[in-house]
C-alpha cells in the first residue's frame, strides 16, 4: 500500500524534496538522497505525521529501525505511537549479546543485530528503514524480529524502487510506502 493511491496532499511535497543522484555510489545507480528531505522541516514532518496516522492505531508495541537511515524515522514514529525504539544494527555495534540475522545483497553479504532481550514474544513490531530496493534488509529485520518471538505487523519505508522487486520478498507481510522511484 502506499499513500501515493490515497492520494495524499503532502506525499507531492516529500517526493519533491527527495533528491536523485546518477551513478551514486557507482556508475548506474540512481541513489535516491533523503537528507535533503531532512532539510525541509514541514516535508520531514508530512513524513513522519504520514506514518504516525497510519500505526497509531494498530497496538504497535515495538519500532524497530534499520542502521542508519531506519533511526532518522523510526524514535520519532515510536515516540508519537507510544512505542519502545529497538535500533537494528550493523555488526559489533551494539555492547552485550545480540541475536544476529546475515542476509545476501545484490554485491556480497550483511548481517543486522538486535540485543537480546529487546523484544518480547508476542509484542507487535513495525520495520521502518527509509528505502526498500531488493527487500533482502527488510526480511533480516523481520527475521530477527520473528525470532524473538514478536509479530510483524507491516513494514514501513520512504521511498520504493518497485523495479527492484523487493516487496515480493517480504513474506507476504504488509509494506507502506510513501513514494515510488523509478
């Protein structure tokens, strides 16, 4: 789903103020900049509100944010939902013990890591990272999640670029997005 359909006001004022760089970070790319997103107060603020009215409502017990641009939507969307933040990092990031999930990308392999103990079986998690493209991140995310014992109520994203697929990777689960690039 996506608020594009719902035709939403706002969602003009975000897809504008994303930025599109060709061949970044190698030739071929057409990297798709939020920061500059981040430099527009009310288009930063229609994003997180955009998101906010959609999980207000849904018992979300847990927002989990991918490392990095996951933690730029995601404590501000827990906050206003009432949530607890769960940061989903990048290797040897986080102190004490973690539960790690590896996954393969289009040029070598990841893996995400969560604490132990952060999530708790049967709280309701949402995945909020900025961009889906192959969807390979997301299902770590709800890997780890599920994993733990929490159910995934939806993933949530920015931008998707459908060219990539990455929404039929998702396992069936619910992904929101706001804008769509090509």
């Amino acid at each position: 789903m996506s608020a594009l359909r719902d035709e939403d006001p706002r969602i003009h004022g975000i897809k504008t103020k994303i930025r599109v760089v060709p061949d970044f970070p190698k030739p071929g790319i057409m990297f798709q900049d939020i920061t500059t997103l981040l430099l527009d107060p009310q288009a930063f603020r229609d994003t997180i509100d955009l998101f906010v009215e959609r999980y207000k409502d849904k018992n979300i017990s847990v927002v989990a944010g991918i490392e990095a641009r996951g933690f730029i939507f995601g404590p501000p969307i827990a906050l206003a939902i009432g949530a607890k933040f769960v940061p989903l990092r990048k290797p040897r990031k986080l102190p004490g013990k973690v539960i790690s999930e590896e996954y393969v990308l289009e040029y070598g392999r990841d893996c995400l890591e969560m604490h132990v103990g952060a999530v708790e079986p049967g709280e309701r998690a949402l995945v909020v990272d900025d961009l889906i493209a192959t969807g390979g991140t997301l299902c770590a995310a709800m890997n780890l999640l599920e994993c733990a014992g929490a159910e995934v109520v939806e993933c949530a994203c920015v931008i998707e670029l459908p060219d990539l697929k990455g929404r039929g990777r998702l396992k069936g689960k619910p992904l929101y997005i706001l804008v769509e690039s090509h």
